[in-house]
C-alpha cells in the first residue's frame, strides 16, 4: 500500500493489537462463570431442587451447549466488539439489534448487581462472625429495606464504576490468578466433601433420597435460577477483537470453559447434599433466614419444625446465598472462612468483568448512534467511556438497592435467556443468508437444530421462571417496553440518518503474512529519537537486503473498545510521518500505527505477526536502580517476551559513528553484535573487534579473534581487533573506548544474570550507561527457551498466529 506523496516502497498502514491468547480467554470464561453462580445461588438453587440440584447443573450444561455452538461459530466468524448485538444487527434489523442491546445493557447491569448483593452478604458475615462487628440493623425506606448488606453493595458498584472509568486495568495475570484461587478453593472444598462421603457412603446416600423432593418443577426453577453461571461463554466472544487468532480460538475457549464449569459445578452439588449435616447451629441459622425472609429465603416450603426433620436442601435454601459458605464450615477447616474470602473476591472480580461488560454494550449501542451520542463519549483524559460507565453504574446500584437477590437474580436470567433467543435465530438468518461469503473457524453441526433446540429450551426456561420470581418478569417486561419506546421516539430515525456511514463489515477475512526476507521493527515514541533508530536500523537492513517497519503505538485503557482507539492515532500518525523523514531510498520503509492496551505487548505483537527478525529499541541510557525493572518496564517485557533477536540502542543523539567497538567473548549474542557491526562497516564506520582477559592467555583471545576477522572478511567487511588485559572487564572496556575515542560500542548480552532485573548482563548494562557515546545491546533470540515457550503455549493457546490485524 502506497503512502499519498511518500517514497516509493513505502507503506501506511494501521492495526489493532490483539493480546489475549486461547488460555487468557478461557480463563476469562471460567472466571465469569465461575463467580455469583457457585458462591452465591447454590444454597437457592438446591432449596428449589433438593438433591435434584445436580441434574439441573447438568441439564444447563446440556441445554446451554446448544447455544454456545451458536456464539462459538458466529464469534469465530465475526470476531468484533458487540457480540450478540452485532450479529441480531446484521440478521435482524436495527430495531431487533436495539431490543438485543438494550437487554444485553440490562442482564449484565443487573448481573453486577447480584455480585454486589453476595460481596455484601459475605461481606456482612465476615465482619459479624469473625472480628464481632454488629452493624446497623436494616431500615425501611419507601418499599425498600435497607441493610449493611446493601450498603457494601452499593459500594461495591460505585467502586467499580470509579475503576472502570479511571481504566485501572486488571491485568491479564492478575485475572489469571483471581480465576485460578477461586478454582483452587471449590476443587479444595470437593476433594474434603468427597473424602467424607467416601468414608459415610450409607448417610450421605440417606441425604439424596427423595432426589426431586419438588419433581421436575423444582429442577426446572433451580436451571432458570442458576443460567447466568453458564452465560461466561458470551464475554468470551465480546473479547473477539482482541484475541490471538480469534477463528481457532474463540470456539475453543467456549467450550473448554464450558466443559470445566459444568463438572465443578456438578460436582460442587454433590458435596453440598452428601457431604453435610444439618446441626442445631446450621438449623439455627436456617430459621432465622426463614422468620426474616433474608438471604434470598424466600418462594420456599416451611422449614421442618426440628432439626431432626429437616433435609440438607431446605437448610441450604433458606440460607439462600449464605447456603455454600455456612456448609462449608462442616466439609473443611475454616470452610465458612475459606469460601466467604474467595466468595468477596470472586464476586469483585466478576462484578468489574460485568460492569466492563454492560459499559461495552450501551457504548457500542451510543456509537452506533441508537442510543443518544452521549454514550459513545470517551473522557479526554482517561480516555474511557465515562457517561456509559457512570450510567451503568448507577443502575447496578439500582437494581441492587430495589430488589431482593433472588429478584435479581431471577431477572439476570429472564434477560439472558430472550437475549439468547434472539442469538440463536439471528444465526440462522447470517448462514442462510451470507454462509458462502464467512469465513467461519468454527462450524456447528446439525444445522438449523441446534440453533432450533437452543431456542425452544431458552424460551421454555424463561417462561417458567415465571412460576418463581413474577417480578423478576414484570422488571423485564417493563425495561423492554421502555426499550421499544425509546426506539421509535428516538432511535429510528437516527438510524436512517447513519446506517451507511455505521454499516458492519460482516466478511472477515484472512492474510498471510507477506514474506518479505529480513525485517527490522523499530517503535518510535519520540521524534528526537527517531533519525537515530532509523540510521541504526536501516544500516542493518540494507545489510541483510531486508527492510524496516517503523510503528508507534496509540494505547486505550482495557475499558474502551480497541477500535475506538483509532481517533487517539493521530498523534502517532504525524510522530511516524516526521520520522519518514530519516528513511533511506535504497530499502523499503513501511509504517503502522499500533493501538492496543498495552505498549510492550502490543510491540511483541506485531513483531510476531509480521514476523520481524529483529526488534530495535531507544533507551535513554539510565538503569533502574529500585523497581523490578532493569532498563524499563516496556523495554524489560519486550526484550524478554519477543521472539526475535532484539537489539537496545542508547538513544543520546549521536551523529553516525566512524569508529565502533565491539567487545565479543564469543556465543551467540556475541556473534550477533558483531553482524550489527557489520553492518555499521557496511555503510563505512571502522569496526574493532575486542576482547578482554584476566587469565593473561592474550594469545589465544586474539587467535580467535583473529578467526573472526577472517570469516568477516570473506564477506567484504574488514574489521582491526584488539586484545587488553584487565579484571573489570566493564571498566576496561570503558577505558578503552573512551582513549582511543570510540563513538559507538556493540555489545552482546553476557547471559541472564542470578538478578531477575539484568536483561543483557551487568558488563553490557554498565557499558550502556556510562559510556558517553552510541552503545548498542543486542540479544540473540534463543532457540531452547524458544522451543520451551512454543511447547507451553500449544496447551495455553499462545502459539496461535493471527493472521488477520483488523481493518
């Protein structure tokens, strides 16, 4: 692609990042799944369906495959921010795509309120019963009653309303690790709960009979009530922009969380009916929830007059979202403890991936210009979208303070499963109608059933929900009937206005990276740096009959959708478009402006999908002297995670050398500083190589240089060397540079060091910073660790290349 009135052979061009890998995004999945589902509607769910709550987690399971075929073939076809809205847009019309949206704002707004109601419920029973704080007791305001547990869950949305508009970012390793305690923590809790099964099986077998103590209805209830923990699938497609080739694996992450979830959850249920005992203490307590109406207990039978007469499931179910937390407490040593802290952070961790969520959809509607344009605002400064944030903060704290939790809850699932129903129609309409001109990763099979039994299981859940919550459905009915107000008022004519300018590319498709020889990848962040990275790297290209890619990158926070950072571009637009300035005629110069999250990875990206040879860095010559960081936390993370040579120049604006030092000791980044060399020599600069000794064996130090010498000479480059003796290598170096006045010295890293924070060595490092003139680092890609990294990330999902950057 040819750059309007540049050079010949130059290119433009602009792309979005992707950084999330098949294990960052399953672990997304299961992260969201495994949240308020586990932790907060177990208890609720078995008070409905006795020790039948197992067959409604895999009857869920079972139904909710059907529906995520559906979401694993259009997100692997359409892997663009707006999910289930994008793709009821393009098959339904606008006005079924606004319906989508607006309940898509809602399920996930009122999903951040059931967390924030189960963090203010744990939150509650670990200040009351662990360190003996007694709050205010709950008072009525209007039609509410207002608790503690309300309070902390108004605080919890407003928190999380503050953080997603400050774009604080919860990284994907930390993600990782919220996600992998929380698994840690139920599989803890299962292996005690089957340790005493195993060891009672006559009693825990006595507590599964009756086994549908309410028949199927109750079953029935409990899957209704207990379908948004098998919903995380739809977050995982909202990410499609995002992922490391999206068409592998996108589906993949589906229903390997899928398949996780649903056997930690049935096996969660079995423990909590086999495994306990209902005690005076827990009867105790069930009766209280009972006389209160609190945690949810409510829509249940009586509870027994006796302990002796009550069944585990109705204890749990009048324990509502207490239930797992207080049977915990009998299944393992501080279990009540153990669940309630990974409960506070599980539903945290979820209640910013939904607040994250519902931002994203009423932005994307706001930008698509059928909700006011408000909505699609971004803050100057934060760059996020705060009126969507604030907005959908202010009704996660609503529905939390309006409702009780099984309401909420109840109410989540109703709009998850319309929702859904539309989902699966709509891909019905996209095969039928444009399934010759997908490309699609992922095909389900049986075609129209699936997407046919989805449907009908979907509606037939929600209605009888119906029989369980009422008002969940009167809630719902009324936010859509809103909807629909809203869309003929307002929305639709403003559709018509832009439905040209906002049409949806519905064909993806797929590139090959162009092979194009040897590539050098030079980020530019600062244009004072620009004419030297560019001497530098064109000097080594032209030497390789390769080529250069300048790119800079433009970064958003987590919470604003990658492509609306396009209109943050143009600040790195015009910084690439000075640097052309210094770009050589003889080799081709391409440029990309990057927009992603992160500056590092979002450098490592491209160099791996456009398959660079060698990534050249500025540093400003100063080493950290206290944080983890040796040169910087972007250079530490590009230096270490690219999987390319790299090479870090010492950005003090020196002019081009004519004498350069290359210290060697051999190896193969020794070898690569001294192809750089070669190239300097190339383009005219005198080159010594040099090695220092402390054994006083200079003779041999200087045959092997002297081998050097000839091989580089067999290729055209004449090189002088020289040999010094002395036991601070760094300081003989130094001295030796600076004496016979070197301007530039190349340096290969002397290996990993016992400290974390050296990248190249001490000696290259100490070099780099005192030496007054141009240093160059250079770090040859090593082979093992690669082959290591590539073996990891076939089972982790970070060898998939993606081969398609975004238009």
């Amino acid at each position: 692609m040819s750059d309007d009135g540049g050079l010949p052979g130059h290119s433009h061009d602009e792309e979005l990042a992707r950084d999330l890998s098949l294990f960052d995004i399953t672990m997304i999945g299961i992260g969201a799944m495994i949240g308020a589902g586990i932790f907060v509607l177990t208890g609720l769910a078995a008070g409905q369906a006795g020790p039948g709550l197992v067959m409604a987690f895999a009857f869920n399971g079972f139904i909710t495959i059907f529906t995520g075929m559906v979401y694993a073939e259009l997100g692997s076809a359409i892997p663009e921010a707006g999910g289930g809205y994008l793709w009821v847009r393009e098959a339904l019309g606008r006005s079924q795509a606004f319906l989508a949206g607006w309940m898509s704002w809602f399920a996930h707004a009122v999903a951040g309120s059931l967390y924030t109601l189960g963090f203010g419920a744990f939150v509650h029973l670990l200040l009351t019963d662990y360190f003996g704080i007694q709050l205010f007791q709950p008072v009525d305001l209007l039609f509410i009653s207002f608790g503690p547990e309300k309070l902390f869950a108004v605080f919890a949305g407003a928190l999380f309303a503050y953080i997603n508009f400050r774009g604080a970012k919860e990284t994907g390793l930390a993600g990782n690790i919220v996600t992998m305690v929380k698994i840690t923590v139920i599989i803890v809790l299962i292996a005690f709960g089957f340790g005493y099964i195993f060891g009672n099986p006559a009693e825990a077998t006595d507590r599964f009979k009756p086994f549908l103590p309410r028949d199927f209805g109750g079953v029935f209830i409990a899957m209704g009530l207990t379908f948004i923990a098998f919903e995380g699938y739809e977050i995982i497609v909202q990410s499609g922009e995002e992922v490391v080739n999206p068409k592998k694996s996108v589906p993949k992450a589906v229903f390997y969380s899928m398949s996780v979830v649903v056997t930690i959850y049935m096996l969660v249920a079995i423990v909590l009916i086999g495994a306990v005992q209902v005690t005076p203490g827990l009867f105790s307590l069930a009766q209280e929830g009972a006389a209160s109406g609190a945690h949810g207990a409510t829509n249940l039978p009586p509870i027994p007059g006796s302990a002796e007469a009550a069944a585990v499931w109705e204890i749990l179910g009048h324990l509502g979202e207490l239930g797992l937390a207080r049977a915990a407490g009998q299944i393992m040593p501080y279990g009540t403890l153990v669940i309630l802290v990974a409960g506070v952070f599980s539903t945290l961790s979820a209640l910013n991936a939904t607040t994250y969520s519902s931002t994203r959809v009423s932005f994307a509607m706001g930008r698509d210009h059928v909700l006011p344009d408000a909505f699609s605002e971004v803050h100057p400064e934060k760059q996020t979208p705060h009126i969507a944030t604030a907005l959908s903060g202010a009704l996660i704290i609503f529905m939390a303070v309006a409702l009780p939790i099984e309401a909420v809850a109840a109410a989540t699932d109703v709009m998850f499963l319309l929702l859904f129903l539309q989902v699966n129609y709509a891909a019905i309409v996209i095969r039928r109608k444009w399934g010759d001109q997908i490309d699609y990763g992922y095909v389900m099979p049986y075609f129209p059933y699936v997407p046919i039994i989805g449907i009908l299981t979907k509606l037939a859940l929600a209605v009888y929900l119906f029989n369980y919550s009422p008002l969940a459905w009167y809630g719902a009915i009324a936010w859509i009937l809103v909807g629909v107000g809203i869309f003929f008022l307002y929305s639709r004519g403003r559709v018509r206005e832009t439905e040209a300018e906002e049409e949806t590319r519905l064909i993806t498709e797929e590139r090959a990276p162009e092979d194009r020889g040897y590539q050098v990848l030079i980020p530019i962040a600062n244009p004072n740096h620009a004419e030297q990275l560019i001497r530098a790297g064109s000097a080594v290209a032209r030497h390789n009959d390769g080529e250069v890619l300048l790119t800079s990158v433009a970064t958003v926070p987590d919470q604003t959708p990658l492509s609306e950072g396009r209109r943050y571009a143009e600040e790195q637009r015009e910084l690439l478009d000075e640097a052309m300035q210094y770009a050589p005629d003889d080799i081709p110069v391409h440029r990309t402006v990057t927009i992603g999250h992160d500056i590092a990875k979002s450098i490592n990206n491209v160099a791996y999908q456009r398959e660079s040879d060698l990534v050249l860095l500025g540093w400003r010559g100063q080493r950290k002297r206290v944080s983890d960081y040796a040169l910087g936390s972007n250079i530490d993370t590009v230096v270490q995670n690219a999987e390319c040579d790299v090479a870090v120049l010492k950005t003090d604006g020196s002019p081009q050398p004519g004498h350069v030092l290359v210290p060697t000791a051999g190896g193969l980044n020794s070898v690569l500083a001294e192809q750089f060399a070669a190239a300097y020599a190339a383009a005219g600069a005198d080159v010594t190589l040099f090695n220092v000794v402390s054994d006083g064996d200079a003779d041999v130090a200087r045959s092997t240089l002297s081998d050097r010498q000839d091989a580089l000479a067999e290729s055209d480059i004449d090189v002088d060397i020289a040999v010094e003796e002395g036991d601070d290598i760094a300081g003989t170096i130094l001295t030796y540079a600076r004496d016979r006045a070197f301007e530039s010295i190349i340096v290969g890293a002397a290996g990993e060091g016992i400290l974390r924070r050296v990248l190249f060595g001490e000696v290259p490092e100490t070099v780099g910073e005192e030496f007054e003139g141009e240093v160059v680092m250079v770090r040859k890609r090593r082979p093992v660790k690669s082959a290591l990294k590539q073996l990891v990330r076939k089972w982790v999902g970070k060898g998939a290349k993606a081969t398609h950057l975004g238009e």
